[in-house]
C-alpha cells in the first residue's frame, strides 16, 4: 500500500496558491514548531511578518489553474499602480 503525503489531502483539486506578490506558483510551506507559513522560491515573500499578531498574517491565495496568467497580470498591474503612488 502506498503511503500518501498528508498535504495531498488538505488541497482543493485543481487550484494551485499562488504567491501575491509576484505570482509565482513556485511555493513552499515551512513549519515553525506550532506555525506554519508559505514562502516564495522566487521573490522570498513570505506568509508571516516579523510579529506574530493576526494582521500581520498575508495569506497565499489558492486559484483554479486556468486563473494563474490572469491573477499575474493583475499582480503586475498592481505593482504598477502602488509605484505610481508612490
């Protein structure tokens, strides 16, 4: 009998997390003793901040797999518009 990955069972069929601030799909999940983050292999952005309180909390959205171009382009539309503000 096979044994399976515990995660396998905690994600939705067809959706994929995605990073939310590049949009990469090229995610990780860490675990630190009783909290667990993910992390961005491709810009480094991670779940958690440097405090532990609930807003600082930034949560790696999961999108059906047809989504993913469409979320990147919205991502890289907002980048652009929170530069222009700035």
């Amino acid at each position: 009998m096979k044994k399976s990955n515990s995660v396998d069972g905690t994600r939705m069929r067809g959706y994929i997390k995605v990073c939310p601030n590049c949009g990469s799909t090229d995610v990780s999940v860490e675990s630190f003793k009783y909290m667990v983050r993910d992390i961005c292999k491709e810009c480094g952005y991670g779940s958690i901040k440097k405090s532990l309180f609930i807003n600082d909390l930034l949560y790696f959205p999961e999108i059906p797999e047809g989504r993913i171009e469409e979320f990147r382009k919205e991502v890289i539309q907002k980048k652009k518009t929170n530069k222009k503000k700035d």
